[in-house]
C-alpha cells in the first residue's frame, strides 16, 4: 500500500523568501498528521503545495502514490481541502451548502442524500440543516465546512487551522468528530500545541523548515521536557544555536 502523503525536499520560494525548506515527510494511511508552529512557519504553504492548490520551486511529494506535478486532477477528486477561510454561502441552509459541494464532485442524488444525511448526524447538525449558514455560530460554521469537505468521501484530508477563532467547547467537539474518522488520513495545521497532543505524529515547523518529526511522547521525551511547548522553543533555540 502506498504512503497516503509523501514528500522529498519539498521547496517553496517566493522571491527570497523559502516559504517551504526542504520539507521531507511521510504520512501513513489513516494517520492524524499535524503540522505545527506559529504564523509564518510554513504550514499554510505546505498544505497547499501537497493539496496541488500552489506549484514547488523544487523537490517533490506524492499524494496516494499521485505525483503533485503531473496527477493534479487524479489528486483533487480523492482528496477533502478545508483551507483557513472556507466558503460557505450564508444565503444557503446547511443542507443546501452541502448539496453545492456535492454538486461540484458530481454526486448522484440516490448517493447524495445518504451520504448527507449520515454526515449531519455525525457532526450534529441534523436539526438545524434548514437553518441559514449566516445564522450558524462559529463551531457550527466549521462543522458545516467539514462536512462540505467531506460529502464525496476523500481518502485524504488536509485541514487548514480549522479551529482558529472558534471557543475551546467547539475545538474540543471538533476534535471528537476528526478522531470519530479512523479510515481516514488527516493532514491537519494548527498554531495550538494542545491540538498536536491529539495527534497521532506531528511534525514541529520554523521558518519553513522541519525542526522534527514524531509522535508528540517521543517528542517530549527527546527534549526533556513536559510539555510540546516546551520542547518546541528548546528545539528553536538549539538551531539558532548550530547556525
């Protein structure tokens, strides 16, 4: 079985700017991967790049053993992007926004319906699905756009700081609903290191590049400390220190 998300020495530049150094990783089929760092690190350009939405300077990465340079389409039809800012249509009830999206994936109506309905329930939307997007609280917002991201059934998905801006309440259910979705491999970037915790590997980034890459214990334990946090400056620190 191929890896769900491979890449080698993966690069994005934007004039003098590498936004993306070298990134080398690899992601197995239902894994929760998370990219984790502060603004500007990278995570946004690397979920972008691997999702085919943006062109490498240089290296390379596969998706589903598809190359991102020449299988963008293969890519896009088995891959779920829910990126920062997701488009909802407030004019539209829930309901409504999910048939759109699954109207772009070209999703049979016998099929559609089934599928919609099990995805309202999984994310507990089932009695507000005649309600208004615009009338959604933040959580709600983000768990419709999950589902949007979800209605043609992707074998990966990349998540795009989904939580930002949302309560801890709503982080902490829309964390239950990823980890109530074991089939599938979930690349998701996050600025919180309690988010990471939930990961099954994360990969630490600064400045665009990979600082490392581990389960969060192994982490820790690597570092010396008790916390992602902790280890994350530790390890900040230590490559200022070899530069």
């Amino acid at each position: 079985m191929a890896r769900a998300i491979e890449s080698e020495n993966l690069t994005k530049k934007f004039d003098r700017l590498v936004a993306v150094d070298r990134l080398s990783i690899n992601i197995e089929p239902g894994e929760i991967f998370g990219l984790v760092g502060p603004d500007g690190s990278g995570k946004t350009t690397t979920i972008r790049l691997l999702s085919t939405a943006m062109e490498q300077s240089s290296g390379s990465a596969k998706i589903l053993g598809l190359d991102i340079s020449k299988d963008e389409e293969k890519i896009r039809e088995r891959i779920g992007y829910l990126p920062q800012q997701f488009s909802l249509y407030g004019d539209l009830t829930v309901e409504e926004n999910i048939d759109f999206f699954a109207d772009i994936y070209n999703i049979e109506k016998n099929i559609r319906e089934k599928k919609k309905e099990e995805l309202l329930k999984f994310i507990d939307l089932s009695s507000f699905k005649k309600r208004r997007a615009q009338f959604l609280s933040g959580g709600m917002k983000k768990k419709l756009a999950l589902a949007c991201s979800l209605i043609h059934k992707p074998e990966v998905l990349f998540l795009d700081e989904p939580t930002t801006g949302v309560d801890p309440i709503s982080r902490r259910e829309f964390w239950k609903i990823l980890h109530g979705l074991p089939s599938l491999t979930i690349l998701v970037a996050t600025p919180y290191m309690d988010e990471a915790e939930r990961c099954n590997r994360v990969g630490l980034l600064n400045e665009g590049k990979l600082l490392i890459c581990n389960s969060p214990a192994e982490i820790k334990k690597k570092g010396g400390t008790k916390s992602l946090e902790e280890a994350y400056i530790t390890l900040i620190m230590k490559n200022r220190e070899k530069q």
